[in-house]
C-alpha cells in the first residue's frame, strides 16, 4: 500500500487559517477505474482510496503509517506570507496605479 500525507488546503471561501493544521493520510489508487456501460458510473474494486485518516500533526500521521507499515510521501505546504494592507491606502496621494472609476 503506498499513501501520500499532505496538509489539506483551504477552500476559495475561506479566509481565515481555521482548520488548517490538520494532516491527512490517504492511500494512492492500487487500481484503475471503468465506466459502468449501463449507468455511466466510475467505479473501482480498490476500496482503500475512499479511506481519508485526519490526524493534529505530521508526526502523529507519520508515526501511524510507519507502526502499520505504510509506504508514504509526504508533501509538504508552502507557507503563504500574507501582506498587512490598510483601506486607507486606496486614497492615498502616494499611489502607484491612478485612481480611476
């Protein structure tokens, strides 16, 4: 079995950093996938891909796969620096971009 642990990251309607040090192990698809003709539905006989594991820490999810031995990655996030903006800025006199309507 080979898994990958990976921070999720945060959906397009967030803008807080809430949940966002959780880790998560999930295992690699093992096999490939068809289309029922019938239905027009994916389906696979690999039922370890569906299985998602939360865990508080790398270290948490790391020493779990190592104790089960699990082949894993770990992909790791890159941290964002956030820049302090003022809303006073939009009417400042020292603007680089014109001000335009």
């Amino acid at each position: 079995m080979k898994a990958k642990i990976y921070q999720p990251s945060k959906s397009v309607t967030q803008s807080g950093s809430a949940k966002s040090s959780i880790w998560i192990l999930e295992f690699a698809r093992s096999s490939k996938t068809s289309i029922d003709p019938v239905m027009n539905w994916t389906s696979s006989g690999d039922t370890q891909h569906q299985v998602k594991i939360k865990f508080a820490s790398k270290k948490l999810a790391v020493a779990f796969a190592e104790k089960n031995s699990i082949d894993y990655t770990i992909r790791e996030t890159k941290k964002i620096k956030i820049k302090p903006k003022s809303y006073s800025d939009n009417f400042s006199y020292d603007k680089k971009t014109p001000w335009t309507h």
